[in-house]
C-alpha cells in the first residue's frame, strides 16, 4: 500500500518534461503509448492528463497528438461508463441515500441530458471520473453521453493542444489564443443546438 501511494504521489509531481522522456522512451512502440496513457488516466484520475494532453502534443504534434489524447480519453470514458452502467442502478440509489446532494446532480444530468456533460467536459479541471461513473449510474441514453463527452473533450483537448504545443512561440502567435476561443464558443454553441434537437 506503501508503494502505491508512493506512485500516486510521484505520478502527481510529474512534469511535462517527465512525461514527454517517458513517452519518447517509448517510441518504438509509435503513438500507442500516447493513446493508453490517456485512456488509463480515465480509471487513475490522479494522473496529470492536461500534461499528457500537452506532451502528445508536443512529441507527436499539433494534429496527431490531438487525435491520440482525443481518442484515448473518449474511450476512456466510455468504458468507465459501462463499468458503471453494468453495476447497476443500486449503487446510484445507495450514493443518493448516502449524499443527499447528488440526488440534485442525477436529476441535472438526467433532465438535462447533453448540456450539462458537454459543458463540464470542455472545463479541464472538471472531476471526468465522477461525471462518468454518474451518468452511467443514470439514465441517460449512451449515445447521448458519447456525443457530449466526445465533443466536450475535443474542445478542451484541442484548447490544450493548441496552447501547449510550442508553447515557446504562443506569444508571437496570438491567433492561437483568438482560435482556442472561438472553437468553445463555437462548439457550445453546437451542443446547444444538438440538445433543441434532442429534446424536440
């Protein structure tokens, strides 16, 4: 237990220097690594994920890094997801019972369905984990859950990508900065009419 908590703890001080020497150690494995790392974050949510975002970006570039950290952390998502769904609705009645408070979080992401897992999914320090393992307690559709969390975390994984990646030249590109902006407002604004369209 020791050891673990030993892990954990290291895992938290990495650096992106750290995980980008961990990766690129890796390489003749090509982007594999890039991908699990941030698909098992999902199920360790103690591990730095805007700095795997960010050394994706930097070690596999804008585009390709994005794609990786993107695909990972959808599929993690879907998988702590069904984990969560194939437990059944019990432990959702118990964690009712037992807080009080997230009876009131149920209901939000159960009436409201696609915004509320959109918006907390484009925020990047937003509990990822805990939102995955009540919406599959809930009854929200999955579909609905796939495409909030996807497009959430494409806005946020892009932003982070964009932003880190050659983050020595951000300064002199401020379009960078201006374009970050503009695919959040963009991208809620798409989520706001997918959910008219879900509720009509």
């Amino acid at each position: 237990m020791s050891k673990l908590k030993q892990w954990i703890d290291q895992a938290k001080e990495l650096s992106i220097e750290d995980l980008q020497r961990t990766l690129e150690s890796y390489s003749d494995f090509g982007p594999l690594p890039g991908l699990l790392l941030t698909y098992i974050e999902s199920f360790f949510p103690f591990l730095p994920l805007l700095l795997i975002v960010a050394a994706n970006a930097n070690i596999y570039g804008l585009w390709l890094g994005f794609l990786l950290s993107w695909i990972g952390v959808s599929a993690g998502a879907a998988s702590v997801f069904w984990v969560a769904r194939l437990l059944g609705g019990k432990i959702g009645t118990r964690l009712q019972r037992r807080y009080p408070k997230m009876k009131g979080f149920f209901n939000w992401i159960e009436t409201k369905g696609f915004t509320p897992l959109f918006l907390l999914s484009c925020f990047p320090f937003s509990p990822s984990s805990l939102i995955n393992i009540v919406s599959g307690l809930s009854t929200i559709p999955f579909p609905t859950f796939l495409i909030a969390v996807a497009l959430g975390k494409a806005v946020m994984i892009f932003s982070v990508s964009l932003l880190s990646f050659d983050i020595g030249n951000l300064l002199q590109e401020p379009w960078r900065i201006a374009l970050t902006a503009a695919v959040i407002v963009a991208m809620w604004y798409g989520g706001k009419r997918l959910e008219a369209r879900y509720h009509h």
